[in-house]
C-alpha cells in the first residue's frame, strides 16, 4: 500500500490515493496505521477517491477506525495532493465529503506547490438533531449547562459536519482535557459521541483553541472544531465574524460570513511518502 503522510498544522493523517488502489477494511487499517509506536503514526486515515459528483471524494477514519463526516486540515491536504499529483490542474475544486460538498481554493509558491488553501466549511448545523443530541430535535443548545460528576460547564453545542461541543474557559493552558475531554465525548448527551473544543478569547479578533477529538484524543489541531469556534464566538457576543484561531499546532484564519458559510484557510504540509506492508506479509 502506497501512502502519503500530511499534517495540517499538526493534525496528521495517512493518506492513501483511490484512484488507483483498492483499500478493502479501511477502518481496521486505520487503526493500524494511526498508531504511533506500531504503524505510521497519526489521527487517522484519508481515502482519497474518485467522485461521480466532484473532482475527488474524501473518506475520513479516526485513528480508533471509526468514520468522521469531514476534516477541515484534512480536506486541505487532499486539495494539495489532488493538485500536485494532477490529478486536478485547477486552483479551484470541489471535494465530496459525508458531510456534502466542499469548495477549495488553492495558493502555490514559485514551484507551483500548493502552501494554503481556503475551504468553504459550510454553515453551521444548530439544531440538536444534527449532532445528534438529545432533547427536543428542532432545538439549539446554545449557552446550555452540561454537568459533569463534579463540574459544570456553559456549553455551545453545533454541527459543522462534524459535531462540537465549544466551551469557553479563562485558561486554555489549565484545562485538564484528559480528564474533561473523554468524559463530554461520551456524555449521555451525544449518542454518536462528540468533539470538544476548550476555548480562551485572547480578543475579538483571536483565540486560542485545545480539542479533544472523538476517537483520537487530544489533537493538535482540529479544522471542523475551529470554525464551530468561530460560530459559538460569534453567536455568543465574544469575538467579530473574522478570527485567528491559535490551536495548539498553528494557527488558522476563519471568517463566519453574513451568507451562513464558514471560510477557513490555513496550509498543507507532506511529511513524507512510503509503503506500508502489515507485519504478518513479512514474516
């Protein structure tokens, strides 16, 4: 199996091109690749694949080899591999994903290698049926209290494709997000579980952003996560429609504009390119 490792400001994934392999078992790959010690290493697995609809379809696993909706970084690193590899000759493409079509424009350097590329995420998805969460489905859960065993938060629950759970706090640097993190993914609240995002406004212009991702942890960085951010800042009176968001692995340019669509840009990274043979083919 032939791969390409990319990180978007350190959200790193195996990537694998469809185009011309098949991948059979992908969720049982990702978590043999994902790990760290015994694999390549990374949050996850990206299919690259051809589209009926679009110039390419991306599937996204988590590195527990369960199937995310979309992947902000992600999608940016396959819009950088799809233009590098001409598979695509254009700046501007369409990507599919489960969470719907996603629009990209792509800006190269001197050697025509694509450094950033603005992704339209989408608007936000604020009823609680489209997480899923429990309760009335038609309802938004904007500001709501979510309690722990012994901690309660002021939660803003939303859909950017995937579903986030954005609370803001005083100290992003002090938030225990090992033992807060695991605990609000899995809150009875969220069936299919959940990403959560711990937030410090810095201003109205920036934020510093940690995530705890379902199915992989703590993430450097998380793109769906950062521009649920930019929503809830915006929704809640803490920050304007345009941020820089500071995630733990870089930092990220988001803009909720007035037409509903969250616009993020940032860069796309290759780390490196091989070939994967499981262990057992080895011996």
């Amino acid at each position: 199996m032939r791969f390409v490792k990319m990180q978007g400001i350190g959200n790193d994934y195996v990537y694998i091109d469809g185009f011309d392999q098949q991948i059979e078992q992908p969720e049982r790959l990702a978590a043999r690749v994902s790990d760290r010690h015994f694999g390549i290493g990374g949050d996850g697995l990206i299919l690259i694949l051809p589209s009926q609809i679009a110039d390419a379809r991306m599937r996204v696993f988590n590195a527990d080899g369960s199937e995310a909706q979309m992947c902000g970084n992600g999608i940016r690193c396959v819009a950088k591999y799809l233009y590098e590899a001409r598979r695509v000759q254009r700046r501007e493409l369409t990507i599919e994903t489960a969470a719907g079509l996603r629009q990209l424009q792509l800006r190269t350097d001197a050697a025509d290698r694509v450094v950033q590329v603005s992704v339209d995420m989408g608007a936000p998805r604020l009823q609680r049926s489209a997480l899923p969460m429990t309760g009335p489905p038609d309802e938004q859960a904007l500001g709501v209290r979510l309690e722990l065993a012994d901690q309660a938060f002021e939660a803003y629950c939303l859909s950017m494709g995937n579903p986030h759970c954005v609370i803001f706090v005083p100290d992003v640097a002090a938030v225990p997000l090992a033992l807060w993190g695991p605990q609000i993914e899995t809150h009875a609240w969220f069936p299919e579980r959940i990403n959560v995002e711990f937030v410090q406004v810095l201003s109205p212009e920036a934020v510093r952003q940690r995530t705890w991702e379902r199915g992989a942890g703590e993430t450097l960085a998380c793109g769906t996560g950062a521009s649920a951010v930019t929503v809830a800042g915006f929704l809640s009176g803490r920050t304007g429609r345009r941020i820089r968001n500071q995630l733990t692995g870089g930092e990220l340019e988001l803009y909720y504009s007035e037409e509903g669509p969250v616009i993020m840009t940032g860069p796309a990274v290759e780390v490196c390119r091989g070939t994967f043979v499981p262990a057992e083919l080895l011996t």
